[in-house]
C-alpha cells in the first residue's frame, strides 16, 4: 500500500469520476481535476464563489458545482475546457443540484422546495415540476436511467409520479398510503419501489411502477420507526434499519420479514469474530515539528481476537433531544450480497457484520473511538472505516487490519472508494491523500 502526498480540498467536496480517470476536488472557489494514475492536474476551474457542491456526470464528460448562497450552478467539461455553461435560479433560490442519467440535463430545487426545474444542456429548453415534497429522498431514479420516481406533497396528501427521463413527460401519478412521506427508492432491477414514512411512524410501502400496491409492512406502533433502508445489490432483500436498535430484513417474494437482527450488549453467539483494536499510548507531539517526524508520535494500534463472551460498550442516548443517538442508522450490503454490516449508534465504536448466507453475525469489529464513515470496496468482498485518527481500519473474511497513513498531522474524517476498487481517497477537514493498493495494480498489469 502506497500514499500520496496531501492535497488541499474544502469541504471534503471531492469525487472521483464514475470512469475512474479523473478526481475531481474543490478548493475555495476553484475545481481541480487530476489524473487518478499520476494524481497531476489536468485542469482547474474557477467559479464565481465558494463551492457548495459538486457531481459528475454518468458518463464522467461534464461535473457541476453549484453555490446555493448564489443559487448558481456552474457546469465545465473535461474534454472541452473552454466550454462553458452558467444556471442562474435568481430569486427562487437553490436547495439542490443533482444530474439526471443521460448526463444532458440538470435538475435544481428551489428554496423551500417550490418547483423542481430541469434544464437541458443540448436543447437550452426548460421543464418545471410542481409540489415536490421536502424530505429526505424526493427524487430516484431507476438504475436503467429510463424513469424518475419524484415524491409530491399536495391537498395534504403524498404522492409519487413518475416520469420518462428522454422527455420528462408524466407517465403515471398515484396516491401514497402515508401520513408523511419521508423517502422512495427504486429496487435495483427496476421492478419495485420502495416508499417509506417519517421516523414518527414505522411504515414501509412497495409499489409497482404502475401504482399497484404489493405490500404493506409495519414492525411496531406508537414509537420512533424507521431510521435507514437498504436493498441488496440483487433485489433480494430490503434492509430496514430502526429506533428500537434491530434490522429486519424482508424478502422479494412476499414482501415479510426474513429475519430480525438485534445488537446485544453482550456478544455470546458462536463463530463470532471479535476484533477489538488497541491503542499503544505515545507522548503528545511538540507542535514546532514537521508531519513526518511528528507522525513518530502518533499512537499505534492493533486488532486482537477477543474471546466470547465480549460486552459492546454502550452510550446512554439523550431521549429528551431530537433524533436522539439511538437506533441503526447505518446498514449497507456488499457488492456481491454476501455480507452486511450495520452500525447502531448508541454503541458507536462497534461495527456489525453479518453474513447473509448463515443469516447470523459473522464478526464485530471493536474501535477505540466513535465510527466516522464505513465504505465497502465497490467490486470485492472488503470494507474500510475511519475513526477521525491518523489511521485506516479494513476487514475482509480472512480478517482485518489497522494502517498508519503516514502524513503527520492527518486525520481520516471520511473515505470514499475509487470505482475499480484498486484505491481508496482519504479526506481530512481541508487535505486528502490517496492510498494505492500498489499489489492490485501490479497483478493487473
């Protein structure tokens, strides 16, 4: 494993590009694309203020970055430079800036949620959409990029249109069976989609494309309900994430529970892998010293295999705030839907694996700190986390590790996977680096 040198970034506004062949980071007011092989600048763009988001088309040909204070979104091309696009939503203002699949139009929210409008790069034509309700997830699109399911709010009622993404005419509107809607999403063969209620009730909803309801589901009442969802890459299953700190998973034959999935306090099942990591303490570093001899005193860590039974440290939420720190609000399938992990957030420094196959926990992995983000490797059977230190965690079914990255005074707040899965961004608050797994790269060529 190699790293790079630090580069600056704001924001952690960084992607690589759905290709490969480009990373995309904004710095102040500036995007900057580099060559994910060299890591030297391709170009730089500047916009009119500070960046406030950035997405790159599907076909990783253009990238917007749009500044909501400006309620502007500014649209460059990698192949043409000198091409030029400006969207200007003036007074309405700006919420949101997403692409639609094609990679030739845009969609941008209003403030408030007034209107969706869509341009379009090639035919500089303009669509208005109404009554787009303000939730979590409004807008999905199917994985073929044919369709747009959007969620609507209108005569005190939830609705779901959906509509034909070549020329955005409405194909189909129908009334949801929700109080408050808080989110739709698409199976990822396209076949159903998912409609969920706020957390004030546990609601899950799926509909045929045509309006059809197929299936209701409902856990409990009278509780905080649903916290997160997930479907696994084959549409098998629907991964429901709750406030009463379990996942229920549902299949795609009738639409019930498989299988319930509690976080026990105590770990006692067998063929559990317990990983717990410990820290080596180490004098704090003077702050006159340069990165690399100041990383001499980072703190140094290992995994060490626990024996059963293992007690899960455990956080007391504050139940009187609002979105209390309680419940799984992080569950996500592996590429091949093989494995699970899930994190509830009253015991924040465990991670949770389960294997789908055996549909029991296969291993836990013990941080010393609160987990900040999880990733799986986008093609193998591999997952990374971060804990806001100077260090790298990954596990595999052969096991797991812990990596210094060696940038002195670099602390990882987020990941993000390149698309092959050969490399792996690390950002901090204002730098980034890129770790190479240099023996996939070798093995490749």
């Amino acid at each position: 494993m190699n790293f790079s040198e630090l580069f600056h970034q704001s924001g952690q506004l960084c992607r690589f590009s759905p290709d490969g062949k480009y990373l995309a980071s904004a710095v102040d007011y500036r995007l900057v694309i580099r060559n994910t092989d060299t890591l030297q600048i391709e170009n730089v763009f500047s916009c009119i203020d500070s960046i406030n988001y950035i997405e790159w088309s599907n076909d990783s040909g253009f990238i917007l970055c749009a500044m909501f204070k400006r309620s502007v979104v500014q649209v460059w091309s990698v192949e043409q430079p000198e091409w030029i696009c400006k969207i200007n939503e003036g007074p309405a203002g700006l919420s949101k800036a997403i692409w639609s699949p094609d990679g030739r139009h845009i969609l941008t929210t209003a403030d408030f949620n007034i209107r969706i409008t869509v341009w379009s790069l090639l035919s500089k034509s303009v669509s208005y959409i109404r009554y787009p309700k303000q939730c979590e997830k409004s807008v999905a699109f199917s994985n073929n990029g044919k369709f747009m399911a959007l969620a609507e709010r209108r005569d005190c009622s939830d609705f779901i249109s959906i509509f034909a993404c070549d020329n955005w005419t409405l194909l189909k509107n129908f009334e949801c069976d929700t109080d408050d809607l808080a989110g739709v999403n698409w199976s990822p063969n396209d076949w159903v989609l998912c409609i969920w209620e706020s957390e004030l009730k546990y609601k899950v909803l799926i509909y045929h494309p045509d309006g059809t309801c197929l299936s209701k589901y409902s856990a409990y009442d009278w509780a905080l309900g649903i916290k997160s969802i997930a479907w696994s890459p084959t549409s098998q299953f629907l991964v429901i994430g709750s406030y009463d700190e379990k996942v229920r998973i549902l299949n795609n034959r009738t639409w019930q529970k498989l299988i319930e999935f509690s976080h026990p306090a105590t770990i006692d099942e067998e063929n559990v892998a317990v990983y717990k990591e410990i820290e080596t303490k180490t004098p704090s570093a003077p702050l006159d010293l340069d990165p690399p001899t100041a990383s001499l005193f980072n703190a140094q860590s290992r995994y060490e295999c626990q024996v059963l039974p293992v007690e899960v440290p455990v956080v007391k939420p504050n139940v009187n705030k609002a979105h209390p720190k309680i419940g799984v609000s992080t569950c996500s399938f592996s590429p091949d839907s093989k494995y699970m992990f899930t994190r509830n957030d009253n015991m924040p420094c465990v991670l949770w694996i389960w294997e789908i196959k055996r549909l029991s926990l296969c291993a836990a992995l013990m941080q010393a700190a609160p987990i900040k983000c999880v990733k799986w490797d986008p093609v193998r059977t591999r997952l990374a986390l971060c804990t806001g230190n100077n260090k790298l965690y990954m596990w595999s079914p052969e096991g797991s590790l812990s990596v210094d990255v060696p940038a002195g005074r670099f602390n990882v707040q987020s990941i993000i996977w390149h698309p092959s899965g050969d490399s792996l961004l690390l950002l901090d608050k204002d730098m980034m680096c890129v770790l190479i797994n240099a023996d996939n790269r070798e093995r490749e060529s």
